[in-house]
C-alpha cells in the first residue's frame, strides 16, 4: 500500500468485526513499530498484548475508575467530559477490541512519549497496512492497581504512553475535517 | 512508495546536498502531518519552518548556549555526553540543513508530545516519500531567549517539541541495528 493509501485508511476505528488478529500479524507489526527513531537510539518502549477479553475488560474497569477519581480531585480535568461514559458499566473504553497494545517504558527516560508516540505511529501505519483498523485509548492508559499491572508485565517505574486498540475494522469513517495548518515562514 | 520502502528509506540524515527545498513542498509535507491523529482531534500542533541560513545559526546558538547553562546546574544532564561539541563554535545543531522545521504548541496541552511527535512522525514520512532526508534534533529545541522566539512565531505558552531538519540527502545510511522488541502477551 502506498504512502498516500495509508494516509486516507489510517483512520481512528472503534467498530470491529469479530475476528481474532493473528498473533503472528501482531508481531510484524511491532518489529515495524521498533524501526521508528528514538531519542539517542534509547529505544526505550516495551508492549504488552492484550488478548484476552476479560483482561481487557479489567484494564478498561480499572482506567474507568482512576480517571472518576481523578476528577473528583480536579473538577477542571480534561476527562470531566467523559463523566458519565465512565459511570456506564457498558462501556468498555477499549470498544470490546480484538486486541490492545499497551506501548510504555520508563517514566525517568526524557523522551520517554516522544519515543514511544513515534513507535505508535508507526505500528498504526503497519497495522493499516495489513487491512487491520487502531485507535489511541488516551482513557484507557490509567492502570494503577499494582497486581494488574504486573499481570501485565509493567514494573513500578514504567509508565503506559500509547493504548492502541486493534482489530479488523467493520467500516473505514471518512477523514474527520482538519483545520489549516498554523505555519510560520522565515526565509529571508 | 509503498509502506516497506518508506521504512528503509526513512533514516536519521545529518549530510545534505546543497539543494534548496520548495516551499511548495515543506507546504505539502505538513498538510499531510495534519493527517496524523490527536488526542479529542485537538490538532495542539503549529509549525515554524525556517530556511534562512543565518537564523538557523543563530538557533543552534541559542540551544547550545542553554544546553551547556543545563549541564552547568546538574552535571548529571543526559546532555553531558555533548558537552564537547555543544563547545565547539563550528558544529551547527541542526547539521547545516537547508531547511528546518519546529513542531510546537501550548504548553498546558495534555497531551502535547505525543500529538505533536504523531505529527512528527507522518511529516518525516511525507518527506521521505518525496526524496528528503529528516532527522529529529533533539539538541535544537533549547530556545529560550524571548526575542529570538518571537521571531520564529513562538509565544511564552509554546513549548518546542520536534525540531525536524529536511534536505535533500547526499546519501541515505543503511539503518542501524534495532534491539528485538520486547513483547509480554497476555492471550488466556
């Protein structure tokens, strides 16, 4: 698939056939995440893949949770418009995927999002481009409770970066609109 | 060019021709940045590009003056190991790049380096499938002083996150090893 391609089928998917993601296909994917550029080539993320479905519906229980508390403390969080999602039981915020990577490492590595967003990028073009659909769960990266997140294989001193949801997608939405670009020009 | 040669031919380049690049270009490869996904579709990212060869010093000035001010306050900087170089008056940050490129928002933004990294992503893409060389500059985003800012259209609430030089290249490397990714599975 060219370039241009990848672009326009790239979208943000959260309605998915119900078809596994073979295991195999995850590992390619994630061999071409790691050929993005890190900072000082530190390479510094790791991923877990989630397949198991009441796992994820854990993880998405757990996040759900923290992300409530969080606004109790901070009235002004970001996440206030996603109160009421987060206090419907049905909704799982990883939109019942197939499958979920969880793309993290150490929180004390200064690029650590930068590096670990580049990875992501990557692994989303590599999944479009094997007919498969992803999307960035910022509300799915709240995973505190530390035996789950042993249970999947983060230490004390990782932090999640990028959730990314993965799965053969039912439909491809059309681009949402962007707005122009802000650009400042210098050259003389 | 099609996703696998777009991951062989995007490298780290730091050695250009002496070529300038179309505007008409840059203007091209950051629409197509644009495309790349944000958190709540928040679009947080702006873009400065700058192909005046004295501004371009003048900035590798400024990020290397700050830079060592960094390592003077905490010699533990990841930033020592330069040390050498950010002393020596002939070395430019940004490798002499015909063309540099910041990526840069507000700096409250939540999530502002992994969106802007997305960008950064898909804009060194775009490049490489037009023939460009990118490399992220890690080293040229220490840009503090107010005046200097202003003129390349930064305000006190921005925040530098990718300084991306473009050109075209004199040669692309072969790609550097990449450690094997590590993978927990978590699939029953």
């Amino acid at each position: 698939m060219n370039f241009q391609e990848l672009l326009k089928k790239r979208r943000s998917i959260r309605n998915f056939q119900k078809k596994e993601v073979p295991i195999e296909v995850i590992t390619d994917i994630i061999k071409e995440a790691c050929l993005a550029p890190s900072a000082r080539h530190s390479q510094p993320w790791r991923f877990s893949v989630i397949t198991h479905k009441d796992t994820i519906k854990r993880l998405s229980d757990e996040s759900k949770k923290n992300i409530l508390a969080g606004i109790a403390v901070n009235p002004d969080s970001p996440h206030k418009a996603y109160e009421a999602a987060m206090h419907n039981e049905r909704f799982n915020v990883f939109w019942n995927a197939p499958c979920l990577v969880f793309i993290y490492g150490p929180k004390k590595h200064d690029y650590l999002d930068c590096d670990c967003a580049l990875a992501a990028a990557y692994l989303m073009f590599a999944a479009t481009e094997r007919g498969l659909g992803t999307c960035w769960i910022g509300l799915g990266s709240h995973i505190e409770n530390p035996e789950l997140r042993k249970e999947i294989g983060l230490t004390e001193d990782d932090r999640i970066v990028a959730p990314i949801i993965i799965g053969y997608p039912k439909s491809i939405p059309e681009p949402r609109d962007r707005a122009e670009p802000e650009v400042v020009f210098i050259s003389s």
